[in-house]
C-alpha cells in the first residue's frame, strides 16, 4: 500500500479549519498561516532488545500484524508519553512475551533510524536498542501480536528476514564485535 508521510496527511489546520497551501508542511513542523497554529513532527520513540539466552542465542519474534506481517523483530515497541524508553521496553517485553525484566536489566547498544509504515501512514520513528539476557527459568510465550519466536545464533540471522530497517542497521553494525555469549549482561 502506499504511504505517505505523516504530515501529508494534514489537509485542513487542526485548529481553524484552514485548508491546505495554508498549511505549510517543512518536514519538521507544519504552521498555519491563518492563525499561527503549530504542530511539529518529531519522530516517535521505539524501542527494542537483543535478548540473549546463556547460550548466546537472541530471541526473535515473528510479527502477527502488519506492518511487516510474517518478518523477525525483537521484544519492544513504541514508548507512551511519560515513559522512559527502558520503562516502554520492559512493559513492550511483558505483553510480548510474558517475561518480567525491570528496566535496570537493559543495556543501552545504540540508536538507529526507522520509517514505519502503517495503514496508508509512514511514522518517523528513532529506535533505541538494549542489549539483555533471559532470566533464569524464565520462559517465553507468544503475546500480543506475536505470531511466535524462536532462538537464533547471531551468524545466522539474514537480513531480508528483518522487519525493520532499523533493526537490520544494529545487526549489522554490532554482530563483528559482540559475542553475545560472553559480553551480554546477566
Ligand atoms: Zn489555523
């Protein structure tokens, strides 16, 4: 389906009902030249974590919903105003998965840039990743939106099986260097 950006979808001032070209989008923010209204168009906060088991193997989940129906993505998800992005993860790997880690648990990896398409809309999104490993004994479930999951190795994974951008950029800058098996936290 095609898509558009988010503030392409603005055709009338929220605000006064004027409609476009009073609207000026400029890709950070649109302003509205009939009464001065102003909306910008930051990019959303979305998270996600390379859980690890004691065997070095990360936990991929395959996605039961569009967009990227049937593609591997990792525990995590957007965060809610308010939340920190380690406090949205630990929730998004709690309804995902049913595994408790507290927000302490995550190690920050890095950030990538992500377009997420959704119905006829495409989301700016910033996706910060962790890396954590599984607690003892605990055990996964397929939740919310997940169709099921699966441990990888690492050298394994390919990057066409990726849902997101995003997640295939952390893969391939980070898989050289870290032997999950030893330097993932506990
Ligand atoms: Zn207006």
């Amino acid at each position: 389906m095609l898509t558009q950006p988010l503030a392409r979808k603005f055709r009338f001032c929220p605000q006064c009902g004027a409609p476009q070209p009073a609207l000026e989008a400029r890709g950070r923010f649109m302003e509205c030249g009939g009464c001065g209204f102003l909306l910008y168009f930051n990019p959303g906060i979305g998270t996600g974590v390379l859980l690890a088991d004691d065997r070095g193997r990360l936990l991929l989940l395959r996605r039961g919903k569009a967009p990227a129906k049937g593609k591997l993505g990792v525990p995590g998800g957007f965060a809610d105003a308010g939340e920190s992005a380690e406090a949205a993860l630990s929730r998004e790997v709690r309804e995902e998965i049913g595994v408790t880690l507290a927000a302490e648990a995550f190690r920050y990896l890095g950030s990538a840039p992500n377009r997420y398409r959704y119905r006829d809309v495409t989301y700016a999104v910033l996706d910060f990743f962790y890396t954590a490993r599984l607690p003892a004994g605990a055990q996964p479930q397929a939740l919310d939106e997940v169709a099921s999951w699966d441990w990888r190795a690492p050298a394994s994974i390919r990057p066409e099986e990726l849902a997101f951008p995003s997640l295939r950029a952390m893969l391939k800058l980070i898989l050289p260097k870290v032997d999950f098996n030893t330097d993932s936290p506990r």
